[in-house]
C-alpha cells in the first residue's frame, strides 16, 4: 500500500470530528481575543497544521515500529523529565517546560505516549496466567510510579492524575483482576495523610476551595466562582458570539487555555455544551471501534490507552471549570491554546490511524 493509499484509507469521520472541533476551538480563541486571531487563533492555527501533517505522517508508520521503539521512548521521555528539574523553567509557579528556543517543550505530554505504549508492549509479552501474577505487575508499576512522582514535583497534579488513571484503563483492559485494583486504591486511601503533607500549599488550597469555594471569594475561590457565573449565564441557548459578559470583561480568567469550555458555554449554552460533548463523545466512540478492531493485544491495549487518555482530558477539564473536581490545569483536547498537548494529541490520534491503517500486522511475542 502506497503512502498516498495510506492516507486514503484514513477512517472520515474521526477525521472530520477532530478538524471540525479543533475548527470550534480556534473560533473561541478569536472571541477570547475580541474578534482578533491574534495573540492566540493565528499561533493555534499554525500549531495545527504542523501538528496535522505530523499526524499523517505517523499514521503511515508500520504500527510494528512503535513496538519496536516503545522502550526506547519511555527511556527519552524519563530523561527529559529528569532534566525538567536541572534545566525547566519556571512558568506560572511551576517547572515543567524546557526552552527549545522555537519553542517551550514539556517533557511530561512526551512521557504520557511513552508510558502507554510501554505498559502496551509489556502486557503484549504475558500471557493471561502471568497476569495472574502479583509479583508481575511490580514492574510496570515501578515504571507508572516513578514518571508520576517526578511529574508531582514540578508540580502538575493534572498530569500526574492523567498518567495514573490512563495506565489504570491500560491494567484493566490487560485483564488485571479488579480485586488488585481494591488494593491498590485501599493503599492510596491509606497514604492520604502522607500524601497530603507532599501537596504544594496552593495544591491544598485548590482541594480545599474545592470543597468550599465561598471561603475565599476574591481569591482562591474567585475561578471557580466566576466560571460558574458563566456557565448559568449562559442559559439554554447562549449569549451568541462575542456576546459572553463575564469572559470579554474579564471575569472569567484563563479563558483561552482551561476555562476555554466556560466561555463557549457563556455563549452559546447549554445546547451548545451538548453539541460539544457529542462531538467529543463521537471521536471516543470512533477511536474505541478501532481498538476494538485491532488484531493484536500491542495495538488493542495502546488504543485503549489512548482513548482512554484523551476520555479523561475531556472529562477532567469540563469537569473542574463545573465545580465537579478541583481545577488542576488539564487542557481541553483540540480546544484549548496551547503547543505540546496539541502535538502529543495529534501525534496519539495518528498513532490511532496507524492501528487501523496497519490492522494486519502481526507482533510476536
């Protein structure tokens, strides 16, 4: 099959619900900016479309290839982060990019491809009797625990959350028993006190507010109070386009990266949110059909993975700017300003393609 038979075979509709979501995105970036492209739609838009042809790309690539090299990524994606702490810079209180000069790098989107498709290849090897196994599973678990911890020290509790709970999905799909997950969950429960002394003081602050936003109004609670100023202030059918109060006042912050949800739910409502929704909910379901298809436990497992991944951006984000969980900085998938998860999102959903493209593909163990 030729390159261009390849892009062909590209399954439409997962296609069309990324472009046409991301589309979405850029036309709430240009209202976040008063009707301009600039400073965020243009920079997004050119984001994109790098991002785009990198994810054709990756999607003609032998799906045998990230097998091949799924170790070999893990193991760049670990050093990276462990140089995030000798040479990150600091932005926005934390210390998770590093400065490539063209452009500001965050080692921790790189690990989340990296880790899923290393839990992929390990359970890829084990048969159902050695999943069986307790003393089996200490591996990928040192391999799940030691990116996160380094992750929390940077600190970002949203990605470290996005990396245990998708390489959870990974366990479970592998056919871990549930019982094994009972205890794992007991013994986080258990180190709740310790883990709390660990926490940032904003961190704690953010739980706390969480569970109390009123407390602290003008501060620590203003974000979560003002987004849900806008989100009702929406009502059924929105304010229209350009029309949102609390966003174009200023009332709204962080309106073009984590509130972005906020702001097209000020403006166009709640039909508008569930429109979004099923537009997201559709692209899950798309890429779920491909895992489901996959012929070999490498390329179901890192479907599932990824799927899973990008299940949990959605929900997370929509559900902090709602109150529902603490704001912990988790973008908006295909939505939200910014590079590195636009890329590594992009470069998931071709990994995705690939898996389809390459179905009949077969991995030894």
């Amino acid at each position: 099959m030729t390159v261009f038979q390849k892009l062909a075979s590209i399954p439409r509709m997962p296609l069309f619900l990324l472009c046409f979501i991301t589309m979405l995105g850029m036309l709430m970036l240009v209202s976040a900016a008063n009707g301009s492209l600039h400073p965020w739609a243009f920079k997004q838009m050119i984001r994109f479309l790098f991002g785009f042809i990198v994810m054709l790309n990756i999607s003609c690539i032998n799906v045998r290839a990230f097998f091949d090299h799924a170790y070999l990524l893990y193991l760049i994606s670990f050093i990276a982060l462990m140089a995030v702490e000798l040479m990150g810079f600091v932005g926005m209180g934390a210390q998770r990019w590093i400065d490539l000069y063209v452009f500001n790098f965050q080692p921790s989107e790189l690990m989340r491809l990296g880790l899923i498709l290393t839990l992929a290849r390990y359970f890829h090897s084990l048969s159902q009797e050695e999943i069986a196994n307790p003393f089996v599973l200490l591996l990928p678990i040192v391999l799940i625990f030691a990116p996160t911890l380094l992750v929390l020290r940077q600190p970002d509790l949203g990605t470290a959350m996005l990396l245990m709970l998708s390489s959870a999905a990974i366990f479970f799909a592998a056919g871990v028993r549930l019982w094994k997950f009972a205890v794992v969950g007991g013994g986080i429960l258990a180190a709740i006190p310790l883990l709390w002394t660990l926490l940032h003081g904003y961190q704690k602050k953010r739980i706390l507010i969480f569970l109390n936003p009123e407390s602290d109004p003008a501060h620590a609670g203003y974000h979560i109070i003002q987004s849900k100023i806008a989100l009702g202030s929406g009502g059924l059918f929105g304010k229209g386009f350009l029309q949102g109060t609390q966003s174009h006042l200023n009332f709204l912050p962080e309106k073009q990266t984590d509130f972005i949800f906020t702001m097209f739910c000020e403006e166009f409502g709640f039909i508008g949110a569930l429109f979004l929704i099923t537009l997201y909910t559709s692209l899950i379901v798309c890429n779920i059909r491909i895992a489901m298809n996959a012929r070999t436990t490498f390329a179901r497992l890192t479907a599932l993975g990824l799927s899973a991944t990008l299940f949990l951006y959605v929900f997370i984000n929509m559900a902090m700017v709602t109150g529902l969980l603490p704001v912990v900085g988790i973008p908006l998938p295909f939505f939200s300003y910014g590079g590195t998860a636009m890329l590594t999102l992009l470069i998931s959903q071709g990994i995705l393609f690939s898996i389809h493209l390459h179905n009949d593909i077969r991995i030894v163990r």
